[in-house]
C-alpha cells in the first residue's frame, strides 16, 4: 500500500501527484479503469445499444460526474478554463470523439483485433513526432522498450491482427491512434492553472455534447435498449453497466490519466496506456468468460518490460548527471550512517 500511494498528496478537491512512482500508480490505475470498458460495453451492443449511444452516454454523464470536482478544484478561477479552452476543446474533440468515431468507423470493415493494434501504435507516433522535432535520435532504451511494447501487444492481441486489410477502415484505425496520441499529448502539457480534473470533465462533455448531436440529428445510428442484461453470471438493470462505464471506466480512468501524464509525460504515460490491452483481457475472462492464453500472458510480459525501458530512459533525462565541480562530498558521519 504504501508504494501506492507514494508521491501522492491528497488535497480536499484535487489529487496532486509529486514524483514519478506516485505518476506510474496513478497511470496504472487509469489502465485498469480504460481496461473495463470492453466487457462492459460489449453487453450494451449486444443487447441492442449503437456504438454511438454507449459512447456518447459514456462520455457525457462521466464529465457531468467530475463536473462538481472540477468546480471546486478551479475555486472560482474561470479565468484559467478559458485560458485553456484550446485544450478543452483539443481533448474533447480530438481525444475523446475523434478518437472513438474512428475506432467505430475502423472496425465496421477492419477486424477488432487489427483496429485495436493500430490504434495502440500512439507510443509510437509521439516517439516519432519527437524525434521529428527535436532532431535527435531516441536512445536505445526507447527503441528497445518500442519493440517489446509492440511484440506484447500483438501476442495480446492476437498474431491474427497483423493481415491485410480494408485500406479505408486501415486509415481510420490510424486515425484513431493519432487522436490517442493527442489525448496524451494534450494531457501531459504543463498547466499550474487548469486542474487535471477540469480539463476531464469539460473535455468529456465536450465530447460527449459532439457525439450526442452527430447521432441525435442522424449522421450516426443511435440506439439504445432498456431491458435487462446479462452481466456478472445474472441479469441486471441495464443503467448497472452503464454506471460502471461511466463512473470506473470513463471519470476515474480520464481523471487519473490525466493527471499522470502530467507527472510522466506523453511519451511514458502512453506506454503505461499500453497495459489497458491487457487489463481488458483480464477482464474479459473475469467477467465474460473470454479465454486468456499463455501467449497474452506473455505479451503482458513484454508490454511492462517496455514500459520499464522506455522509464529508465525517461529518469536518465530527468536527472542528469551533475558536473563533477558541482558535486560535494557527504560529511562522513551521514556516509557512515548509510
């Protein structure tokens, strides 16, 4: 427990992270929340609710949730979410409806399996896209950590993922690995004055508000049932699915995703993403009954042995080391106390 909560400072309205471990923890647990929306939606779509409805309800009532918490945590400073409307509206139309459209949109002529591989590259467009900035080559850490992440999300996945597919669902399944991107890029920004929490839950509405009116007016399907779903080995209510997608699998995995990539950055916070893969398979044998294989084991191995990597990289540029003038030896009794 206490390596948990390392490096985590409980205020009354907000969750302030201050150091890497306690960064990690919070990623985690945002990988966790993401990774129990499939085998919560999957009875919503199977029961008769469209893509579109699930996700929008998803989103719109998740933001409404942390919108209390966001109020209190911006303490009267409106001032700070129109200074950061950009953002507001970069997560919520890029990293929350952009991002979900495509996926929908890829996977109506791609396999699932193929869509969630693509999209799950968004490591690996912001090590691109860094490196096309900065002009300096990644270290081998990262390229190291690259290639097990990649590995392990196949054998997560599926080998059958890696096929030759529909070019038009191949590129919205790119599309929705560049909003991921974003959402990570756009969460990781440095902002004393916007709150993590205010960014998520008026991202998420947003969002939600975006979805909600593509599918009211009938540019996209929006259905929804209300009868009882099998969840859990019984039938339940269908809002029983709908609360556990919005509370755990949407407000507290935006939240806390948020607020770690501020921490960790965009580049170590989207590798930790990549354990939301193997957390969905977790769940899907839990709750659905979905096999699990040694084979996704395995490539939950490698999928943490890269975030590992890719960490050592990240602490080797936090902390430089400090010239040799500048360096001061210890009095011997603080040595000797060691």
């Amino acid at each position: 427990m206490t390596g948990a909560t390392e490096g985590l400072t409980m205020q009354p309205t907000t969750l302030k992270l201050t150091s890497i471990p306690g960064g990690l923890a919070v990623a985690v647990l945002s990988a966790v929340s993401f990774g129990t929306s499939g085998a919560l939606v999957k009875p919503l779509l199977e029961a008769g609710w469209s893509p579109t409805a699930a996700v929008t309800v998803r989103a719109f009532t998740a933001g409404l949730v942390l919108l209390p918490l966001a109020i209190m945590a911006l303490r009267g400073r409106w001032a700070a979410l129109w200074l950061g409307r950009w953002r507001v509206l970069g997560m919520g139309v890029v990293g929350v409806a952009v991002t979900q459209l495509a996926y929908f949109a890829a996977i109506q002529t791609i396999p699932v399996s193929t869509a969630l591989l693509v999209e799950f590259l968004a490591p690996l467009i912001l090590v691109g896209v860094a490196w096309a900035v900065s002009r300096r080559m990644p270290r081998p850490a990262v390229f190291l950590g690259s290639a097990l992440a990649v590995g392990g999300l196949v054998l997560v996945i599926g080998p059958g993922a890696l096929q030759v597919v529909d070019p038009v669902g191949l590129t919205f399944a790119f599309l929705a690995a560049i909003g991921c991107a974003t959402y990570f890029f756009i969460a990781a920004r440095p902002d004393r004055d916007l709150p993590p929490v205010a960014l998520a839950a008026f991202g998420l509405i947003v969002g939600g508000v975006i979805l909600g009116v593509l599918g009211l007016t009938g540019v996209l399907s929006f259905t929804a049932t209300f009868g009882e779903l099998p969840l859990f080995g019984a039938l339940l209510p269908w809002w029983v699915p709908i609360i556990l997608l919005v509370v755990v699998s949407t407000a507290v995995a935006y939240g806390t995703g948020i607020a770690a990539a501020g921490v960790l950055g965009s580049r170590l916070a989207s590798f930790v993403g990549l354990l939301e893969v193997v957390f969905a398979s977790l769940f899907a044998w839990l709750l659905l009954g979905e096999q699990l294989t040694p084979l996704q084991l395995l490539g939950g191995l490698l999928i943490l042995g890269g975030i590992t990597a890719v960490r050592s990289e990240r602490a080797e540029v936090l902390l430089p080391p400090l010239p040799a003038a500048a360096v001061r030896p210890e009095p011997e009794t603080a040595a000797s106390a060691r």
